[in-house]
C-alpha cells in the first residue's frame, strides 16, 4: 500500500535568484562629549591664613580618533579667571573664599577658557584630565558650606 505514495507529489519545482546587493554607509564626523565631571571637595578647614588648600578632581573627555580639542573652564558664577570665589548663604551671602583652579599640582599655570587651556588629540577612548584647586591664604569668613559652579567646556 505504501508503494504507491512516492508518485503523489509530482516533480519538484526549479527555484530561480536574482542576486542584488545594497552599499552601506557611515561619516565619522569630528566629535567630542564630556563623558564625567566630578565635584572638587577641599577638606573641612578652619583658619585659612598661613597655608594653602589644595584638592583635585577630573574631567573625562572623549572625542573622534585624531580630533583635537581643548578644554576650558570659566571663572564660576562669581569671581574672575584668575580669582575665583566660592559664596556662602549661612551669613548674608556676601561671606566669600577665593580659590584657583590650575593645570598643575603646585599652580604655577591657571586654567582658564582662554589662553591657558588644556587639551589633546583625541583617540576614540575617554581621556582623563586632572583640575587641581587651591585655597591660598586669605582671612578667614564665617563657618559655613562655600560653594561655586564652573563650566567646563570642549572646544574641537
């Protein structure tokens, strides 16, 4: 009885192709992103006269293969490029500290959105810069939390 079963289908059908095909694109434009920013936290001080605060932060920059780029900072929101001050609201808000940011641990080159950038070449990996902070000696205000918003900008 099962003999007769291997005939029912008939003849298998010739299948044909038409090969096309299809180009894919991509332009790498020059890019560059601020991946991360972190806080720049001085440690607790009383009496300010007589030496420096120092503390660092980072910035991670991250930009096209071979694009190069600069970083700037501003002066904050309350001070100068080359005199920044940190303000507090405990007192009657005019209570200040001036502190700098620099390219390098003992300060000798500010960093500012101008002359004195820092910066490199990118390599598609994220790059990190250090901000170093410092308080110099100055009269001391009231007790209280200090505080200052920096931009910081890439420039590519």
């Amino acid at each position: 009885m099962l003999a007769g079963l291997g005939c029912i289908g008939g003849s298998a059908l010739a299948t044909t192709t038409a090969p096309t095909s299809f180009q894919v694109n991509l332009q790498i434009v020059a890019n560059c992103v601020i991946n991360s920013t972190n806080a720049l936290n001085f440690p607790n001080s009383g009496v300010l006269v007589g030496t420096n605060v120092t503390s660092t932060t980072t910035v991670n920059v991250q930009c096209t293969d071979t694009t190069p780029y600069t970083i700037g900072l501003d002066a904050g929101a309350n001070g100068t490029i080359t005199t920044r001050k940190m303000l507090t609201t405990v007192t009657d808000g005019t209570a200040v500290v001036n502190y700098q940011l620099c390219q390098d641990a003992l300060c000798n080159t500010n960093w500012d959105n101008a002359s004195s950038q820092k910066g490199g070449t990118g390599n598609g990996q994220s790059q990190q810069y250090t901000i170093y902070g410092l308080i110099p000696p100055q009269n001391t205000p009231a007790p209280g939390t200090y505080v200052d918003t920096v931009n910081v900008t890439v420039t590519y």
